[in-house]
C-alpha cells in the first residue's frame, strides 16, 4: 500500500508552487532509520513511501537485493538497506518502508522507519570526513546535526544513494538507461525468436510433440500448431442444443475459446474435474483456435521422423480414425503415440460444430458489448491481445516462475532414478543420461542459478535445449504450462550483474500486474568455458558410465 508524501509532515501539497516547479524540494529531506541510525535523502529523487511489497527473487543477483515487486505494472528492483550496511538483519513489521528513488530507474530501498520530511538550510549540513557510523563515510554527502526539542542534538546523515549502489548494481543508475534496456529487451525478443529458428533448421529431421493421454493412451500434436497449454477451470460456460463433446466456451484473455472433449470424442465416458486435467490449444487453419480437453499432458519429444509411420492403410480408409496422421513407435515399440493432424481434425463435424457454436456465442456477445461503453480499462486490455505475442513455457524453480521461448524447447522428461556421475566436471553438472541412444548431459538448474538444493521429487523434469549444437537438459522444480504472452505485457527487467542481464533480460507482467515471470534466454544457460565443459562430456560419459555401473 503506498503511503502519499502529500501526507507526510512538511510536504508541500499537490496544488502549491512548490511542487510544480520542483525548487521547494532542494532543501527538503526525507529522514528516516536503519539498524538504529538516522539517516536523510533529498526529496527531489524520492517518488514515493510504500510498504514493503511482495517480491519475486531474482536469480544471479547480488544478495542485497530481495527481489523484484510489481508496483502498479512496473517491474521495481527491491533492495535491503540493512544487508547492504552490512548490519543484522531482522524481520519487517509494521513500521518497515521502502523509498522509491529514481537513481535513472525506479528502485525500491527497504528502511526501518521513515521518520519526517524537514526543510535544511544550507548551513545547517556539515562534512561527514570524521563520521564513523555502519556506512563507509565515501557514500554520505555531509552531516546535518538538529537541535532536538528539550535539549541535545540529532545527528542525520545524508547519503548519497546513486555511489552506495555503484559497486553493487553494475547496471543500474545514469541518463536513459531504462530506455536503453527496454530498447534491449525488444530486440531481444527477435534475437531469440532468430535465434530458435536457426535452431529449428538443425533438427529439421525430426518432429517436435507435445504429447497428452486420454484414458491412458498417447496422443500427440505438431508444437507449432499448440498455441498455449492451460488447466481446465472448474466452471466451462455450457452451450445450449450441442452435442455431449462440446464441454462449452471459456474466456481466454477476451476471446471465447470452443472446449472440445477428447474422451466424448472418441467414445468415451467423461470424467469429472481434476487438477490434472489440461486444455490444449490449437491452432486450425484458417486462424481459428479450438481447446482440447485431455486427461493430462505429459511432455515434450524429439521423435525421429524415421520413427513416425503413417496410419496402417487398413485404419486410415476408416473415416473414424481420420484425424490421425501418424503414429510414433518409441522404447523399442513399446509406446505408441498417435499423432494428430490439426488439418483433418477441422473437418470433423464434431469440430466444426463447437467451432459454430463458440462462433455463435461470441456474437451473442459482441451484440450485448456493443449495448455498453467500453472503458479505458478494458481498451487497453484489448489491445494486448494482438497476434504479436510471445509463446513460452513456464516452469518453477521454488515459489518463482520462469519463462523460455517454447521453440527452443525441445523436449521436456522426466528425471531418472539414477543418473551417472561424471568425474572432474562443474559442480552443477547431475550426471548425463542416455536419451534415445545420445549422451545428454543433465545440469541442476538450481544449482546453476545459486538457489538452494532440493530432494528430488516426482514433480521435477528435464527441460532440453540445443546449445551450441549440444542438447543439454536442466532439471528444474515442475513445469507449469505453455502460454501466450501479449508482447505489451512484457517489460526490461533491471539489470542488477552482468550474468543476470544477459540471462534474464525480460520480465512478463501477468494476471493484472500480480503475478511476475522472468523470461529465461536460453542461450545463455552456459558461459564460455562451461559450454566447453559440457561438449566435452559426451566421449568421458561413456567412458564413466561402466565405472558407475561397476559401482
């Protein structure tokens, strides 16, 4: 909750010639406490007084910096004033604050207290040489000693913010650096976006799946052609006179989305809600998108083309089974997934009727919008749900989620019972395991991005990417859901260390600015020599693995 400097003792009100013309605040400070010492800043950078807000850790990060918070839609770099003194640390209550100061970007700086706003003349502030206090006297701009009432003096030392944080935050601080970073972030966006269709062309010879069961059988769809990967709500707007497979329509970022059950489908009996239970979205030719209703999404593959037969002629002349292209023989034929053709599926009639009806509905819809003003609120929500947006898959390491271009995924499994060991390798390195014939090499995430370790849990899995021509997986905490993300809502994250700038650039401002997801560029999950590290694990791994089965 932001508290108004308007209503802090001595403030000028919004209305006086003071405020507009900014020289009232040349001789006004905001004084206020950390570990027992009385501090001041000038009034002119401080935006404003708030409680200390929420924050989403940001990894690689220095450590006295708590997090990133969401204030309002901006991303703002929250930063403990105790651990950057140097001092103990202790837990906020109710009188804990953050300023909000522009240092060339907002940044939030957590206090003890904030005491008052006062006026100082300029004779009143003396050299802070001789001053010995939890701060390094290079980072005070004077003194300022005020007769307290009754008798003594308070001693406030003014600091100057911009040099304290200089050695910390690299980044942070100078003209034009928010536009500078968020000029990078853009052009990130297609960086990344060239950069996985180079890596697309290299593995040409494969088909890229996300695979989904439905009653315990596999089935699977091209990932160009999945648009977003969502849980079922508990509620699905029904629709009347449709058949049993049309589950209804759900809002999805304000457009109606046809829900299609794939159990009814197919002959089925519906099962009621679960937690597990996930939609698919599919892009249909001719631009049109429709939600698969599945038992429950299981991965993603890189599935050899070699190993994708067409239907047995015997079942394609049966018009039943004419949406499937393909099937996938995997473990040696003992995994069969189906592989569904998004072409043959719009020609369905059960398809073409959901597709109707949503049609219908949103119609319906557009008449009743069209009765009522739109507000701003709702215009602006619109304009975010443009064709320009960025597909990503977002997993979770501890309470904070991330985010990676859904292309340079290629494939998403579960982490093994045992994984072998490598000698002499990075202290992140798990071990490699042997994916469909090839050695890849498995690397900790967490450990990878300083957090701490977990135990491992059936929730984990491995996401693989291409690096430098190597695919490598990183295993991290679960993997949450593919979604599309407006690019409107995706902003420069603060740059706060040179590893973090280049890994984590981009920050995703979601479900009406209270959820944070920071966007990963995978091509820099390693750096120099750890990519050589790694390459070089393919011909030690193999040399390695009958020690450890000896072992």
């Amino acid at each position: 909750m932001s508290s108004s400097l308007n209503n802090v003792p001595g403030r000028a009100g919004p209305d006086s010639d003071d405020h507009q013309d900014g020289a009232g605040h040349a001789n006004q400070f905001v004084t206020f406490s950390v570990a027992g010492e009385l501090f001041a800043v000038p009034m002119a950078p401080v935006q404003e007084i708030i409680r200390v807000p929420g924050v989403a850790q940001l990894p690689l990060a220095p450590r006295t910096l708590d997090g990133l918070a969401n204030l309002r839609g901006r991303v703002l770099p929250i930063i403990n004033l105790r651990r950057l003194f140097g001092c103990d640390e202790r837990s906020n209550d109710d009188a804990t604050r953050a300023l909000v100061i522009n240092l060339g970007q907002p940044l939030g700086f957590v206090v003890d207290r904030v005491a008052s706003v006062v006026t100082i003349e300029p004779g009143e502030i003396e050299a802070a040489d001789s001053i010995q206090t939890v701060v390094n006297a290079d980072y005070l701009t004077g003194v300022i000693k005020r007769v307290r009432p009754g008798g003594g003096h308070d001693m406030l030392l003014c600091i100057d913010f911009a040099r304290l944080i200089e050695g910390q935050f690299s980044h942070v601080g100078g003209g034009g650096v928010g536009t500078d970073r968020a000029a990078a972030a853009q052009s990130g966006v297609a960086a990344n976006t060239q950069a996985v269709d180079e890596g697309a062309g290299e593995t040409s010879d494969e088909l890229r799946l996300v695979s989904f069961s439905v009653a315990d059988q596999e089935y699977a769809l091209d990932i160009a052609e999945v648009q977003e990967i969502v849980q079922l709500p508990e509620h699905v707007n029904e629709l009347p006179n449709t058949p049993p497979h049309v589950l209804g329509v759900m809002s999805l970022r304000q457009r109606l989305l046809p829900l299609v059950s794939l159990r009814t489908l197919f002959g089925l009996p519906r099962l009621p809600y679960a937690e597990q239970h996930r939609i698919v979205v599919t892009a249909l030719p001719g631009g049109l998108n429709v939600g698969l209703v599945t038992d429950s999404v299981k991965e993603v593959l890189s599935v050899p083309r070699a190993q994708a037969e067409p239907m047995p002629g015997m079942l394609s002349a049966d018009q039943q089974l004419d949406e499937f292209s393909s099937i996938c023989r995997l473990d040696g034929g003992k995994r069969l997934v189906s592989i569904i053709a998004t072409d043959k599926l719009l020609r369905m009639p059960a398809i073409e009727t959901a597709l109707a009806a949503a049609g219908a509905a949103a119609s319906q819809n557009a008449k009743e919008a069209a009765m009522t003003q739109q507000t701003d609120a709702e215009r602006s929500d619109d304009d975010t749900t443009s064709d320009d947006d960025t597909q990503v898959v977002i997993f979770r390491l501890g309470a904070e989620e991330f985010g990676v271009p859904i292309m340079s995924v290629q494939e998403i499994v579960r982490v093994p019972e045992t994984l072998t060991r490598v000698p002499r390798t990075p202290a992140f390195v798990e071990g490699v395991i042997n994916l469909r014939g090839t050695v890849l090499p498995v690397i900790d995430q967490r450990s990878r991005l300083g957090l701490p370790a977990i135990e491992r849990n059936d929730r984990q899995r491995i996401m693989v990417y291409l690096l430098n021509g190597m695919r490598t997986g990183f295993i991290v905490d679960s993997v949450a859901e593919v979604l599309r993300i407006p690019r409107g809502r995706i902003v420069a994250a603060p740059a706060m260390s040179d590893e973090q700038s280049q890994l984590i650039s981009r920050v995703a401002n979601l479900d009406g600015e209270k959820r944070l997801v920071m966007l990963i560029d995978p091509r820099h999950l390693l750096q120099g020599r750890e990519v050589q590290d790694i390459q070089g694990l393919g011909g030690t791994a193999m040399e390695a693995e009958p020690l450890a089965k000896a072992a």
